[in-house]
C-alpha cells in the first residue's frame, strides 16, 4: 500500500480503531475497567483484615457466588477450545468452602491451610473471577492488551489492596467507633470512642 509522502506521518492512515501501538483504544478503555472493577472488589476485604484481622463470611460467600457464576459462564460459552485452567480457578473458592465444613481444630496444619486459602480466596479469587470474565466478554482484551498493561492491572490492584489493609490497620487515625456502628458495622480492636464523623 502506497501512502503519500502528505500524508505518511498523520494519522489519518490509520484505521480509526488502532492506536499507534498497534493496540486498541477498546483495549485501553477494557484495561481501565477492570483495573477499577478489581480495586473496588479488593479495597473491603482487604480493610477488613486490617481493621479487624479476619475477613467477613459476606464477602467469602459473595466470592463463592461470583466465581460460580463466572466459572457456569465459561463452562457454557460455546468456544470449542476447553477451558481447563480458567474453570480450575473459578473452583478455589468452592474449595474453600468444602473445607470449612471439615472438623478441624485451631492448632491443626488443616486450620492453617484452610486460612491461607481463605486470604487467597478473599484477595485474589476476585480480581482474577473479574480477569477471567473480562476474557470472556472481551476476547480481544486479553490477546490486545500489552505485557505493560498487565503489569499495570496487577501493581494497581496490589496497591489498592496494600492501602486498604494499611488504613485498616490505621483506621482509628481518620474513623470512630460511631462511623462503623453507624455503617452497620461492628466496632473493630482499638476504634476510637466517638460519634461518626
């Protein structure tokens, strides 16, 4: 294809959907949802364990219900190929609910495990039942996006994780007593006496 030596360095030669990386502004845009998808559903479980050192059954049980959900989407997209890795993934956090059923004691190996899959359950099984889900709605997302901006994806909600969990653990810094009874919260381990701010 011959471009006019005009025109060789505008723009206007290219498609309307390409950028000049080669990458798609959809990619862009797709990128930037799932980045502030993920951070939202990271930033509570994460204070929680900050403020209160221990995560609420709510949010485990609303991970369950999101990962089966994503985990019926994948089994049923009509794509030959199987999923295999991504319908694994999905299950963690059935896996971890069958385990809270076991009759374990506190000082067991068996207790121990089941909280590390727990943190990872309530840390990761989110963002990654949103990855998975993003690939599934947007399949051009995961074979556009650069290498570049899945380390953007991953160092934002790391970092949106981290703050949270450090300002849970600071939360009696900037939050009363009376903010978390009026949210409808219990009052955590060292909140400050007072009315809500």
């Amino acid at each position: 294809m011959n471009i006019p030596s005009d025109e060789a360095g505008a723009d206007e030669t290219l498609p309307a959907a390409v950028t000049r990386g080669g990458r798609t502004s959809a990619s862009a845009r797709a990128t930037g949802v799932v980045i502030v998808a993920m951070s939202v559903a990271v930033w509570w479980p994460a204070f929680t364990l900050g403020a209160w050192g221990t995560f609420f059954f709510d949010q485990l049980l609303t991970v369950w219900a999101a990962s089966i959900g994503a985990l019926i989407v994948v089994l049923f997209q009509p794509r030959g190929r199987p999923r295999v890795l991504k319908a694994l993934a999905l299950l963690v956090p059935t896996l971890w609910l069958v385990l809270t059923a076991l009759p374990l004691q506190e000082d067991d190996l068996g207790a121990f495990v089941l909280d590390l899959v727990a943190i990872f359950v309530a840390l990761l099984s989110v963002p990654a039942t949103i990855w998975v889900l993003a690939r599934v709605m947007w399949p051009e997302f995961g074979e556009d996006i650069s290498r570049g901006r899945r380390v953007l994806v991953v160092a934002a909600v790391v970092l949106v994780g981290v703050a949270s969990f450090l300002l849970g653990v600071n939360q009696e810094r900037f939050l009363t007593c009376g903010d978390f009874t009026i949210s409808g919260n219990s009052e955590p381990p060292g909140c400050v006496p007072g009315p809500p701010n």
